[in-house]
C-alpha cells in the first residue's frame, strides 16, 4: 500500500464529509452551492487517489477521464444553481 | 540534484502556507485576495518544480493556465456590475 | 557547472519567494504588503524559473517558462492595482 | 528520474488542503467563503499535478482559476442580501435554540460516521489485490484508439458514450438556465491597466486552447481543457466590461451549441450505416475522427461555459444599444425579433 494513496484518500473522505455538512448546515444558499463543489472535490481527489499507482507506474487513466469531465459538469451545475438562486432571490422580492 | 528540487518544492509549500495563514487571518478582503494572489504564484513554482521532480513536462502546461488565469479572480473581484434596469 | 548555477538561481528564488510571504505575514497594512509581495514574488519566480529553464535545456520549455513568468509580472502588476485601487475607493467611499 | 518520495510535502499539501475547505464553510461571510473556495481550488490543481493527474490538473487551473471564481464572485456582489431562503435573522435565531443546536451535532456526526465508513472501504480497498486490470486493458488497447494520450482514449474512443451524454447533460444545464430568464447585466469598464492587459492575455488564451485541443492526442490535454481556456477568453473580455465577448448571435449560436452533440451523433450514426458498431471508429480513422469531434465539442463546450457564466439568455449587443432598459421577464426566444418594449 502506498503511502500518498491513502494520505490523498483519506483526505479526500474528509473533504466530502466537510462539505456534506456544510450543504445540509448552512443557510445562505451561495454557500450551500461552495459546499457543494467542496463535497465534489472531495470525491475527485477520492478517484484520483485510486488512479495513483506510484511515481514508477502510470496511473488508471480511467478515473482521471471520470474526474475531468466531472469538474465541467460541476461547474455547469453550479452555474444552473446560481440562477435559480437568482431567480428565487427575485422572485422573493416581488412579494 | 532531486534532492534540491524536493527541498525547493517544499520551501515553495512552505511559502504557500504562510500566504493561507494570511488569507484565514484577513483582516481586510483585499488582503485575502492579495494572500490568494501569492498562493497562485507558488502553486506555479511547486508546479513547475514538480514537473522536473516527477518527469511530467505537462505539469509546465498546468503552471502556464495558473499564470494566465492569475489575474481573472482579482478582476472579478474588483469589477464593478451593471445596475440591472427594473 | 550548468547544475551549480541553476542550483543557486533556483535557491535564491525560493529564498525570495519565502521573503515575501514573510513580509505579507509581518508587514502592517495591505498597502505595504501589496508592495512587498508583488515585488518579492515576482523576483522569486523568475530565479526559480531562470534555474528551471538552465536544467531543462529545452528551447520549446524554455519559451513556455518565458511566457509564464511574463504572464505572472502582468497579472501580479494589475492585480495589484486592482487591489490598491478597490481599497482607497472603500475607504473614500464609505 | 529515480522514484522520489515526498511525504513531508504530501502532508503540508494536504493540510492546506483540508484547512482551507474547512474555512471556506466555517465562515458566514459569503464574500469570504468565496475567496477562500478559490484558494482551494488553486491548491488543488497543485496536488492533481502532484497524483501524476495532468488532464485533470489543467482542467482543474482552467474551471477552478477562471470560471468558476468568476461565477460566484459575480453572484455573491449581485447580491447586496444573503442569498438565502427565509431572512438570515430567523436561520440564525434557530441556530441558537437547543433544537438547532442538536440539529447541528447530529448532522456533524453522521458526516463524521459517513467519512469514516468511506475511508474504512477505502483502506480495505488499497490493502487488497491491486487493480490493474483495466489499466492494462487500457494500455493494450492504446494502439487501435488512434490516440496515444490514454485519458483521450477512454474519453473519446473506449467511453465515447458516457463523453456523447455528458455534452448533452452541458447542453441541457444551459438550456435550463436560458429557461431562468436573461443573462446577467455584465460589468462596467475596468479602467486602462486591466484593458492593456486583455489586449494581449484574450489572444494568448486562445492561442493556447488550440495548442491544448491539438496536444490532446499525445498527451495531457483535449477538448475539455481547451473549451475551458476558451470561455475563460470571454469570461476575461466580459469582466473588461465588453458587450462582444466572440458569441455568435441567434441561429449561429445554437449551431455551435448543439455542434458538439451533433457530430458525435452523426459520426455515430454514419458509423452504423457503414455497419460498425455505434462510435466503433475504423482505427486507421480513428485518429483524425477523434480530432474532428473533439474539435466541434470544442467548440460547444466553449459556448455552454461561457454561456452558463452569462447566467441566462444573452442579448444581442445590437438590441442592447437599441434599448437601455432590458425586459427582464420578456420570454421571446429568438434575439433578433425581440422589438423594443
């Protein structure tokens, strides 16, 4: 077993589970949004640590294929997020 | 060498560290951009240290997006929004 | 002698880059420590990447390398000025 | 290059890391919380690059240093109030009664038993057999892929599906915020000294998209990346507070939308009337059809982001300039026949 796989792993698990928590927790919505993306850096760097296969090895491209296209959904996704906040932040407003 | 660019890499993290101190201890908003601005600049170094360290010449592509973009987040910070016409 | 050489840029650069995180640490308000960051990082990685570029022996990295330390002097240079210029219009402002 | 170890630098890397995940929700300061998700994202690109992860570390400096800053910067100045669903007053006065107090405690437990159950599988995981099937099927398969770059293999040649939805789900997203209503109103002019440096930043941007686009066969890049340091192209001109940011307009633009799913859809097709199986590239093909769709989802996913950043449907600058007030609630689709109300 390699140590930075499970430094980066277990790393990986805390920041999921901070970002869980800070989802369910707060009450702002933006922050909820960083939150989540925090939850998903978690799990990117979770992947990304299985892929590691040591400085000698090449890593599984696999799950580094996974993680790139999950950081652009990510990203549309807090995009799509943001304005539905916007609109419920205006809709509000009109009441 | 390595073992240069190992010690070199890890006085950069060092650096990197000292800029996040500064970026959780504020006070002023400016001053955590500026300290984000500084974090930037080192992940380009440990970047490009990394690159030779590990024999991955892509990693300088990486260090190359980072300095591009280095400005994109102060300016966003900075800039000043359109009033929305209602 | 190219590997002293790089050795000691690539030091001296990580020793600059150290001075002005210090300095961002210790110096008192935003406007001096706007000063003293941007001008020891900018020093810092362009020692680091002289030294890089020197073990590299690449004329295509060495291009890159160019490149990013210009586009790291511009963007450090105007956010710098951003940053200046955002906090005197909150101070005047409110 | 002798096999390094670096666990001193893996640990302080890490500690930033975690520490800085750990601010940037801890605070309730929206402003903060942003700035500190932003450092985060820096640092992490670093420890990509570190994993021997360049694709996605490039990916990562892309979307972590350009996009998504931007995006929630620009939503948290948008925003004079926390955006939140009742008044911060009520949340915060909830918090304070033992009701939310358990509340709070129960939830940061079962978030704790969650990591813990997760990084328990994980290290059994790591301590058993080591998983080198699929790589080595990737590996072997390389040669026929028409790429050498293995992470454009899986995405465009092995897992050419799940790429093919994954565009349609980009499509979909911006379609959804089209929906919401129009774009943000954008940004007034940022003064001389970040004008000069657009000037020649926008075009080193896209220069370097198409050096990305075209690396991608051989080694760490691709469309993903490249589409990426397109839209940060327009995301910089829009923070310079252009109007023209290089969208087509109208029909134009949904084309260049649409343009990724669509040839990989025909691509697909074509393929299956020649009698191949869906997305089955001819290897000696494989190669310059991989740069053909990688190309036009270039394209697309350039669009989509840039797109998604604008926060909802664009106006044409024409009718900007016709009509200074924006009908908010105008819910014609076609930009050019929209008359001024």
């Amino acid at each position: 077993m390699l140590t930075a796989q499970w430094m980066y792993g277990l790393a990986g698990c805390v920041i999921m589970a901070l970002g869980l928590r800070g989802a369910l927790l707060h009450a702002s919505l933006l922050q909820r949004i960083v939150a989540i993306n925090v939850m998903g850096a978690g799990v990117f760097m979770l992947l990304v640590a299985v892929a590691y296969r040591g400085p000698v090895l090449p890593p599984d491209p696999l799950p580094h294929a996974l993680v790139l296209t999950g950081i652009v959904v990510a990203v549309s996704a807090t995009a799509l997020a943001l304005a539905l906040a916007r609109r419920l932040h205006a809709e509000q407003e009109d009441d | 060498m390595t073992e240069l660019f190992l010690l070199s890499a890890l006085g950069l993290m060092l650096s990197l560290f000292l800029g996040l101190l500064r970026v959780l201890l504020g006070p002023g908003i400016g001053d955590r951009m500026l300290a984000t601005q500084l974090i930037g600049t080192a992940g380009v170094g440990i970047l490009l240290l990394l690159s030779v360290l590990l024999d991955q010449s892509a990693l300088i592509d990486v260090a190359l997006l980072l300095a591009l973009l280095a400005a994109v987040a102060a300016a966003a910070f900075t800039g000043q929004q359109k009033t929305q016409h209602d | 002698m190219i590997n002293i050489l790089s050795s000691i840029l690539i030091l001296s650069g990580v020793f600059f880059y150290l001075a002005g995180s210090i300095g961002l640490l210790r110096l008192p308000d935003l406007y001096s420590r706007l000063h003293a960051l941007t001008k020891a990082d900018n020093l810092g990685l362009g020692l680091l990447i002289a030294g890089v570029a020197l073990h590299s022996q690449d004329l295509l990295m060495m291009l890159k390398l160019l490149l990013i330390w210009l586009a790291v002097l511009a963007a450090s240079a105007t956010s710098a000025h951003l940053i200046a210029r955002q906090a005197r219009r909150q101070e005047t402002g409110s | 290059m002798s096999p390094v170890s670096l666990p001193l630098f893996d640990a302080l890397l890490l500690f930033s890391i975690v520490g800085l995940a750990w601010a940037s929700l801890a605070t309730t300061d929206e402003r903060r919380s942003v700035i500190l998700f932003i450092a985060f994202g820096l640092v992490l690109a670093v420890a990509w690059g570190r994993l021997l992860a360049p694709d996605v570390a490039l990916a990562e400096a892309a979307i972590g240093a350009g996009l998504s800053g931007a995006l929630l910067l620009g939503a948290v100045h948008r925003q004079p109030r926390p955006l939140s669903p009742g008044s911060t007053n009520d949340s915060r006065n909830q918090g304070a009664t033992g009701m939310g107090v358990v509340l709070r405690w129960v939830v940061t437990l079962l978030c704790t038993a969650l990591a813990g159950t997760l990084a328990w599988a994980l290290l059994h995981a790591f301590s058993s057999v080591p998983h080198d099937m699929l790589p080595r099927a990737i590996s072997g398969n390389l040669a026929a892929s028409g790429v050498s770059n293995p992470v454009t293999a899986v995405l465009l040649n092995f897992r050419a599906y799940d790429t093919l939805l994954e565009l349609a789900v980009l499509l979909t997203a911006v379609l959804g915020i089209f929906a919401l209503g129009q774009a943000n109103p954008g940004y007034q002019p940022a003064g001389p000294v970040f004008d000069s440096l657009v000037r020649w930043l926008v075009p080193v941007l896209i220069l370097t998209s198409g050096y990305l686009l075209w690396v991608g066969a051989h080694a760490p890049g691709g469309a993903f990346q490249a589409g990426a340091i397109l839209a940060a192209a327009g995301v910089v001109l829009r923070l310079a507070g252009r109007t023209r940011i290089g969208l087509p307009e109208g029909f134009m633009l949904r084309i260049v939308m649409a343009a990724g799913v669509g040839l990989f859809l025909l691509v697909g097709l074509t393929l299956l009337l020649l009698g191949r199986p869906f997305l089955g590239y001819p290897p000696a093909w494989a190669g310059s059809l991989i740069l053909l769709i990688e190309t036009a989802a270039m394209l697309s996913i350039a669009a989509t982001l840039l797109l998604a950043f604008l926060g909802g449907r664009p106006e044409s600058p024409a009718h900007a300039a016709r009509t200074e007030s924006a009908n908010t609630t105008a819910s014609n689709s076609g930009n050019e026949e929209q008359t001024p109300c």
